[in-house]
C-alpha cells in the first residue's frame, strides 16, 4: 500500500518542467548573458565574483544563478532570506569551507529575497565574501540601495534585469505549447491579452497557461472569455518600498510638466495598485502649492475640495472628484515662486539667527514698554493712501541698505497681477525724484 502511495508523483509545475538547462536557453536578459555581457563573461573565465541580481518576479533570477554556478563548475547551495537565520547561515559556510579545503571546489551561495534578510544576518556574510569562503548571488526585488548595507554593496557588483517584452513573453508560450504537445485554445486577440495579464513574468503567465491548458470546453477563447476565466493580476506595486516613490514622482513630475494625460494614467496605476487615495490626494495638494502656487491660487483650493468630496462619497464615484482635480492642476498655469521664496526667507532666518525686530511694529501693552520704544513710528497703513504706508517691516540690520526680495511673481496666470500690484507699491515705497534744473 505504501509503496503504491508513493508511486504516483504529482506533477511538477509547468514553470519547473520548463526551467532552461543552460544560459543560451534563458528568454530575455540579453545584456547580461550574451558573451560580451557581464555574466556572460565571467561564465566564459570560469572566475566568478559576489553579485545581486535585481529584478521584479517572474525574470529568472533563480534560474540565471543557478545556471551560472553550474557553466562556472561551482557548488550551488541556494537559502531563502525568509526562512533563514544565523544558524542556518554558518552550517552553508562550514560546508563551503570543507567543500574547498577537501574537494577544492568553491561555491556559490545564492540568497533569494536577500533584502529581507536583517543588517546583523547581511554583517555575517561579509567575512565569508571577502576571504572567498563564498561567492554571494543574491536575488532581490527591491532597490538594494534601499535594502542592503553598504559594506555588501561595495563588495557586490548589482546587476538589474530587465522585465519580459511582449514578444519574450510570446516565445514562452510557444515552449509551453511545444512541451505539451498541443496550442493554447485561444484567438489571437485573446492571446494578446494573456500577454498582457502577465505584466512581464514568465512564471506567472506559465502558471496562466497550466489554468488554461486544464480547460475543457469548445472552441478558442476571446478575450472576454479569457478574462473572465481567469482572475486579472493586481500590478507590480509595493506601497510601501520604490516602486510607491517611484510612481508617485511619475505622477507629480507629470503635474508639473502640464500634461493632464501622464497625470491621470500615473494616477490611475497607483489606484489599480491598491495605493491608498489619500496619498494620491497629498501629492496632488503639494503640487498646487510647490508648482502652481499663486499663479492660479484656486488650485489649492480646487484639491482640498475634490479631496472633501471624495472622502464623504468614496469610490466608485469619487474618481470623478480625483480627476477633475488632477486635470485642474495639471492644466493650470505653473509657478515655484512661492516656494522659492520661501526656501530663501528660511536661508537668512537661520543665517541671521535672533537679530531682534524693529520696534516700531512690536505692540506695547504696558507702560515700560511704551517707554522703551516699543510701536513708537508705528503707520497704520489703512490711514493712508491704498491703504500702504511703505514702512518697512524687517530688521534694521537686514533692511540695509536695502529689504531683501524674496518673492518674485511669474508672468503667468495671476501672478501677472500680483505683479502689478507689487511694482507699484515698490514705487510708492522709494523717495521722490529731485526737480530737474
């Protein structure tokens, strides 16, 4: 009875069944495994040293080091950074020094999701990587300047691989296809799609193909059937790490740039995401300040309301409110003046520390202080003419021999009468000109 148990094997995935043998059988990555490549050529010299292959799913960072390790006649001992602590780390490196001492073998330690390992777990590799106990392939989704310390960064060479095209992604199918003997029943518009839905990973579209493959029914599938057969997949986003940061600077540099488009489609992959609205309303906020300002002081006020508005109704509906603000910034006339501005204001307040204000503009609520000077040459502006004095407010120190200007309004939008208005004041403010003659 046992025995009969373990004669019958599930079958392996059909990603495993279709893992390449060599380096010439990996679909994509091109720049790195062609013989002019940087993996290539370690390959051919048979010397290999410490790498990070960053990447997102599905790419064949798993299969391109095993391959390497092989093609350079390594050992290969792979750990996952999961399910790994210490312990488990010093047994691999015990046996990689008895393997070189006794076999003369080295060998490669390949590490999946190597950036979830802690610093302490990244600080013990180092000692391994540098006196070539090891050489560290470690695979990693995320920014490994974001997740790696230093010290194995320097000591690691990063190379980036690329996601799987449209037409990869094609060549995948056609081995899928040929391992099993029969096409996938699907028209060719439906088999765009499926392209489509794999968002460049191979593992994940081998894994659609097992879906469909198992189907028995009649006749090719269209794209409507496709998609409603197979669950869609959420988009490559993780909203806590780069791929967040990376989006959201898409989105703003589109609002900046004027182009309402870029900003609903950046907008729009954040939501498909699963980003939370909120942080899409922030940044939509932050731009109607920093890029807009009072070039169209209403854009400011354009978000906060479509922000009110989304959160008392939410969505579905509330993607009307999102866009209408979004196009608003995006097409309204742009100026940093503001910001600049202010960023020089708070240059010369911290270079200029507690230079004391002029008295004139300080209240003096009590006898001593009115004694002192405090308001003394105090103009009330409404008493005079357009309601402007001309009185200066800074320090006297800093007013010498001239205010400082900060603010400088663009020619765009409502600053163009902002402007205005500041010229003439600064006209008002300067002494009249000595008769002629």
């Amino acid at each position: 009875m046992q025995d009969t148990l373990f004669a019958h094997h599930a079958p392996r995935p059909l990603a495993e069944e279709l893992r390449p043998q060599t380096l010439a059988e990996v679909i994509g990555q091109e720049h790195l495994l062609m013989p002019g490549g940087s993996i290539g050529r370690m390959v051919a010299t048979g010397r290999l040293s410490s790498f990070v292959l960053w990447g997102p799913p599905g790419v064949g960072k798993t299969t391109i080091a095993r391959l390497v390790a092989d093609e350079a006649g390594y050992e290969f001992v792979q750990l996952s950074a999961v399910s790994t602590g210490i312990a488990d780390l010093r047994k691999v490196l015990a046996q990689a020094v008895r393997s070189r001492e006794s076999a003369g073998k080295a060998t490669v330690l390949f590490i999946d999701e190597l950036h979830r390992f802690s610093r302490p777990v990244q600080d013990a590799l180092l000692p391994a990587v540098e006196d070539g106990t090891i050489v560290l392939v470690g695979a990693t989704t995320e920014n490994p300047s974001f997740s790696l310390v230093a010290a194995l960064l320097s000591r690691a060479k990063v190379y980036t691989l690329d996601r799987l095209s449209g037409p990869q992604l094609a060549r995948v199918i056609e081995r899928a296809e040929a391992r099993c003997a029969r096409p996938l029943p699907l028209t060719p518009e439906a088999r765009a799609t499926l392209i489509g839905m794999a968002d460049g990973d191979a593992r994940y579209l081998l894994g659609l193909c097992e879906e469909i493959l198992a189907l028995d029914r009649e006749g090719d599938l269209t794209p409507k059937d496709l998609v409603e057969f197979l669950q869609k997949r959420a988009p490559l986003y993780d909203r806590g790490q780069e791929e967040h940061f990376n989006l959201l600077s898409c989105f703003h540099k589109s609002l900046r740039g004027s182009d309402p488009d870029a900003s609903l489609y950046w907008a729009a992959r954040m939501l498909e995401g699963g980003e939370a609205p909120d942080v899409i309303f922030r940044r939509l906020a932050c731009a109607a300040s920093e890029d807009v300002g009072m070039a169209d002081p209403q854009a400011l006020i354009q978000v906060v309301t479509a922000w009110q508005a989304f959160e008392r109704i939410g969505l579905p509906e509330g993607r009307l409110f999102m866009a209408q603000a979004i196009n608003y910034v995006a097409t309204a006339p742009k100026s940093n003046a503001s910001y600049l501005a202010f960023d020089q204001a708070r240059s010369l307040a911290r270079a200029t520390g507690s230079v004391p204000p002029p008295k004139r503009i300080l209240n003096a609520p009590t006898k001593l202080m009115k004694e002192l000077g405090y308001h003394d040459g105090y103009q009330y502006d409404h008493d005079h003419p357009d309601a402007f004095s001309g009185q200066g407010f800074f320090p006297d120190e800093i007013a010498r021999p001239e205010a400082p200007v900060f603010y400088r309004p663009n020619e765009r939008g409502f600053e163009r009468d902002i402007r205005k208005r500041l010229d003439f004041w600064a006209r008002r403010k300067r002494p009249p000109e000595p008769p002629q003659g």
